[in-house]
C-alpha cells in the first residue's frame, strides 16, 4: 500500500502526477504516478548517484527498451521510460492487490486451485519475459501481486538494472536468496532455467507459508539451496512432483515454462482467490480508485515494500546481486586496531601488546562485473598486484594504489577466479574455466566443466601456455585455485573430481605436459565438493592440496620431488561446505596454515593441529603469512555480521580485526616486504575492489 510523500519527493515526472510512495531503497524510490487520463503506474526514479553513471545509462536505455517488448495479461508492462536528462525513470502498469508475500504473510497458504492459477499464471509471464531476450533472475514472492483478476509478475524489467549499478554484489548479501537457483549461488550466472526454480520456490511457499530451504539467512540460506532438498511437506499431493521437478538442482532437469503452463491450466483465474484474500484485494482497489476519483479514500495507508531480486556472482567464494530497490547501509572500509568491543576504530591506536597496528590505504575499484576481484597476488618485487576479474586479469600498482592495465582473458566463461605468480621467471597465471567448444569434433572438448590456466610473461604481458584439464562431468564446475612451484618449473590447478571430491592437475610450464593428476578424498565430490586450494612448499618438495564437501575437509601432502606420491593427510574434525579454501606456508616450510571458515596452523613435521586461530563458522575463506612468518592475516565474508580482515600474531594469538566492504574480505596476501597487505572486496556501492593497507 502506499504513503504519502515525503518533504523533498517530486511532485511529477514525465508527466505523471506521483500520489504516494510505494517503496524506496539505495537505488531509486517507488512511487504511485497518475496519468492525465487518470491510468495509476508505478514510477521508478533512479537515485542521483547511479544516474551518473555513464555505463548505467546505457544499460538503462537498453534494458528498458527490451523490457517495453515484453507483453502478456500476467506482466506488469513497461509503459514507459526516460534515459536521457537529469531524471531516469521508468513507468510500469500497477496492478492493486497485495504482494504473495503480504498475503501469506496475512492468510497463510493457498489453496491447490489459487496455486495452480499462479503457477500458470507466472509460468506464461515468464515464458513471455524470456521470448524478449530477458531473465527475471531472482524471482521472490514480493515480485508477485495477486490482483482480482489473476496474478502480475512485476520488476521483470529491473533485475538487470540492479545487476548494471550493483555488478559484484555478493550472492550472501542477497535477500531472499533461498529463491535463487544453485548455478546462480555457484556460479553467478542465470540462466532460463533459474527462472524455473524460483518459480519452484514461489509456488512451495505459496502451498505451505514457509521458505522450502528454510529461514536461515545470508550464507546460511544460500548453501541450503545448494547443499540440501527442499521441505515440501504441505504441498498439494498432485503438485508434489511438479513443485518438485522444478527444484531439480540440475538445471537441464527442470520442466519447461511451457511444460507448466500445459499442466497447470485450469478454467482460468475467474474467483481464483479465496475469500480472505478478496477482500483483501478490494481493499487495495479502493485506495487504488480513490487515487483516480473513481472511490472514496480508504481510512488507512499502509506502505508496501517492493523488493526485486537479481542474478550472480563466486561463493568463496562465489559472488550473486540482490534486492533492486531494497534499502542497504552505507559500510565503507574501516582504519585501525581493534576498539573496545574488538571491532575496528577510527584512532588508529595501539591499545594492547602483540596487537598488529593497520592503516588503510587505497581502494582500488577493479570492474564493474560479476566476477570482478576474485583472487589476488603479489609480484616477487611488490610492484604489480593481479587480481581476477570477467575475461580478464586486473593489474595494480600497490604503491600509487591505481589500476595498470588489464590482461584479457576472452576465452574465459565468466571470470579468472584464481590469480599467482611464480618466484622467479617473472610469470603471472590465471585459472578459469573454458566453454563447450562446439565447433570441435572431439567430445572432450565439446564438453562442460573443462578447466584452463593461462601463464604469460609479466614483464611484457606476453602469454607464453595455455593448458587444459578435462571436465570432470560436472557441469557448473569451476576451478578454485592456481600456484607455481617455487623454481616456476610447474603450475598446479585446484579443481573438482569426478569419483571425489576434488582434484589437483600439475603441468609443466615448457611445453604444457601434465605430469601429475592428484585425487583427494575420493568418493563423492558431493555438492560443493573440490580441491579449492594448493600451495608448494618453499623448497618444492611437497605440494599440499587442501579441499572439502559435506562439512569435512582435510589437507593432502604430496611428494613433489619425486612422482607426486601421497604423504599425509592433515584432518580437520569440521569444515564450512566449501573445505580448505586456502593455503600457505611460512618461508621456512615448517608451519602450514589453512582456512576452512576457520583459520588452521599446524606443525609440517609432525602433521599436528598447533592453534586454530578462529572456529569454523567465522566465514574465513583465506589466509596469508606474513614473509618472515610472524603474522598470519585471514580474510572473511560479511555474511553474518562484520566481516573484513584480521591479522594475527602468531606467538601471541592476538588479532587484529578491520572491517571493509559491503561483502567483507574475500582473498588476502602480504606484500613480499610485510608491510602491505591487500585483500579482494567491494566498494560502498558494491562494485569489485583491492583494498590496500600499511602494516606497523
């Protein structure tokens, strides 16, 4: 429902007197605009700060211009737009009624007639949204209004527009993110099918009043999505499987929009609702007609919140966006040493012993994609920082705190996800994985989930191999991490398995031969299961792989002197879902840390847990040592709360935590002098960054 406006609000736009709000958020404000004829729309103006933007006005134009494509009796139509002059904004018919969301909320599940008129309703809707080249994307029931009439799919048009001002937003910043598909939590990307799943999800909670992967938030709600089957206990028992069918977590099992439509058909909307929600639909249609003069105003405005949700990006970490017009704070990088509460304070001050002084430097933005700052390395000389970014590798300037250039990576799907260079050689390699190559006629390489790193010379940014693995059957697979051996001789990549959880593949740089297909933890690789981290040791004698799937996750040694024979296994009793996300020896070799949404050290000799310096659910996803070994500093993800970066002492066990990011910390390393450190976040509006700090 709407409110009224406020003291600053506009008037009119584009000639459309605005009579009310209807929501607001960082991106723009919702507001209920009139006509001259009198038709009610809903008007989105776009806040200042995005309609800046160069690029978001030429997606904006874009977008909009498709989106008025879009037709069907079950879509909220795109009436009207403006791209150019001091106010974007965009008009689309608005359809009294409360949301799906409201009404559950209000009446609880509907029943099995209602649903099957929603379910073919919003399955043509979004037949038609995809017949114009678009994608929902994030499809909640906030998007869904129940008019009298049938259902409306709303904010078809937005999600991408989201997408073009907030492209690295995190998939754990998204709410109601137990809509999306698992490929959009694994990988960032949306596909038609996605659209499918969410539908799945809407109608499971449109049947029993509850989320099907539950109500855990954040992270926890995303790896549910991904990790377990949905609750569809309340379900209608001749839906049952069709509700089913579209939570398939394979994307290629899931039935057809068309396929839905066919079978959910009934006499059409007619009566759909029940007599609760008609009510409650009429009350909407008041307040509608008495904005219009057609009714008398009803004795009470309430306001409705309009959420929209987008596709996208890495969880580990893997990156999605979320809510369009949803209100977000404004996090902006934190400076300091711990405060009173062991948070991160503006002074700067020293306030306990063994406690690591930071000061932050530069935040350097490194794209606008999803995808963008994924991985990050350190030169041997400290003069390039690379981190990875969509088709390409970013190259920094750690001292000016400024971007250098860009490596392409065309042949990429998405983006570089792991970044290294070598010690000597002056090698710089990107992991990442390949597309179907349809034009071959070999099946390997026209299959899904092959995995590539290419290595060039740093100095000239010339690329000097390309080498390819296999897939291993999986077809959302990625590759997590990328190293070269300390004499720069060979590259090893962190990957999935195929008969476990993971794998480690070693080339040799000259000539691109693999001389070593490392299997860890063999069984299942389950859902999130692979090798997601591999590090030499400083002399080149042992390679560790660390992984995970299930919760459990452990570290492999491998003799790397000789033919990659196993050596140990250093166990962990439990991991985040994602394993040993990171890998890292002091300069002597004797001390290995590892982070599994902890933070791990133990002894190399006598393979023993020594310290584990935060537990498993603190969101760590990486760890560095400082280069003489006395500091270890860990990254975590904002998914719960804070999120950023702490360094540790490590004889004394005392941190020192900084917040940065609306997303926290993702990968993190010591300048080769320990006196910088830079981790990979976002920008306070959530675009892919380095932020750079001194280390006292």
């Amino acid at each position: 429902m709407t409110t009224p406006l406020q003291a600053g609000d506009p008037r009119e736009v584009g000639g459309y007197r605005l009579v009310g709000r209807l929501g607001g958020g960082e991106l723009g404000t919702v507001f209920l605009g009139r006509s001259r004829s009198g038709r009610l729309v809903a008007v989105r103006v776009v806040a200042p700060k995005p309609a800046l933007d160069a690029e978001f006005r030429r997606r904006f134009s874009e977008l909009t211009a498709t989106a008025r494509k879009v037709s069907g009796f079950y879509t909220a139509q795109v009436v009207d737009a403006a791209a150019e002059g001091d106010v974007l904004w965009v008009a689309s018919a608005y359809f009294p009624g409360p949301s799906l969301r409201e009404a559950v909320a209000a009446h609880g599940p509907l029943p099995e007639e209602a649903l099957r008129a929603l379910g073919s309703g919003l399955a043509e809707a979004l037949a038609g949204v995809h017949a114009a080249g678009l994608l929902h994307g994030g499809l909640t029931p906030g998007d869904v209004i129940l008019a009298d009439d049938g259902p409306r799919l709303t904010d078809f048009a937005l999600a991408r527009l989201w997408d073009a001002a907030h492209p690295s937003r995190t998939v754990g910043a998204a709410p109601g993110g137990v809509f999306l598909a698992p490929e959009q939590v694994r990988t960032g990307a949306a596909v038609p099918a996605s659209d499918v799943f969410s539908l799945g999800a809407v109608l499971a909670y449109a049947a029993t009043g509850r989320n099907a992967f539950g109500d855990a938030l954040g992270s926890d709600a995303l790896l549910r999505v991904v990790t377990q089957e949905p609750d569809l206990a309340g379900v209608p028992r001749p839906l049952l499987g069709l509700v089913g069918a579209c939570l398939a977590k394979d994307p290629q099992a899931r039935p057809d929009l068309d396929d839905l439509v066919r079978v959910l058909a009934g006499p059409g909307p007619g009566d759909w609702l029940p007599p609760t929600l008609v009510e409650m639909a009429g009350e909407r249609k008041a307040e509608a007609d008495a904005h219009t003069g057609t009714g008398a105003q009803p004795p009470r405005l309430r306001r409705r919140a309009l959420l929209a949700a987008a596709g996208v990006a890495a969880l580990a970490a893997v990156g999605v966006p979320a809510g369009i017009w949803a209100a977000s704070g404004d996090d902006q990088p934190a400076t300091g040493t711990p405060g009173p509460t062991g948070g991160a304070s503006a002074s700067g001050s020293d306030s306990a012993a063994g406690v690591v002084k930071l000061t932050a430097g530069a935040l350097v933005e490194v794209g606008r994609e999803t995808g963008d700052g994924k991985g990050i390395a350190y030169s041997p000389d400290g003069k390039l920082l690379a981190t990875g970014g969509k088709n390409k590798v970013v190259l920094i300037d750690p001292v000016a705190g400024k971007q250098l250039g860009v490596l392409a990576v065309d042949r990429a799907l998405g983006g570089a996800g792991a970044v290294a260079f070598s010690r000597t050689g002056g090698l710089l390699a990107a992991a990442y994985t390949l597309p179907p190559d349809l034009r071959s006629r070999d099946d390997k390489d026209r299959a899904h989930g092959r995995a590539a790193v290419t290595v060039w010379d740093a100095a000239s940014r010339r690329e000097v191999i390309t080498v390819v693995a296999a897939s291993q059957g999986n077809l959302l697979a990625q590759p997590y991490a990328v190293v070269f051996s300390p004499d720069g001789r060979l590259v090893a990549l962190g990957r999935d398995g195929r008969d476990s959880i993971g794998t480690a593949v070693v080339w040799e740089v000259a000539g691109g031969k693999e001389v070593a297909s490392l299997v860890v933890g063999p069984g299942s690789n389950g859902t999130l299961g692979a090798a997601r981290s591999v590090a030499f040791s400083p002399d080149g004698r042992s390679l560790a792989v660390g992984y995970g799937s299930d919760l459990r996750g452990a570290v492999d040694l491998f003799d790397a002197s000789s033919s990659f024979a196993p050596i140990a296994t250093l166990a962990l009793d439990k991991t985040d879902p994602y394993g040993v996300t990171s890998l890292d020896f002091t300069p002597d070799g004797k001390t290995l840390a590892g982070s599994f949404g902890g933070v791990a050290v133990w002894d190399v000799t006598s393979r023993k847990l020594t310290a584990t310096l935060a537990d498993v659910n603190s969101h760590y996803q990486s760890a560095s040592f400082s280069p003489d070994g006395r500091l270890i500093a860990g990254a975590a993800s904002a998914y719960s709360q804070g999120g950023g970066v702490t360094v540790w002492n490590l004889a004394t066990r005392k941190g020192t935590p900084v917040t940065t990011g609306r997303s926290g910390g993702g990968d993190v390393e010591f300048g080769p002098d320990g006196r910088t450190l830079a981790a990979t976040t976002d920008t306070g509006e959530l675009l892919g960054a380095v932020q750079l700090w001194a280390v006292g």
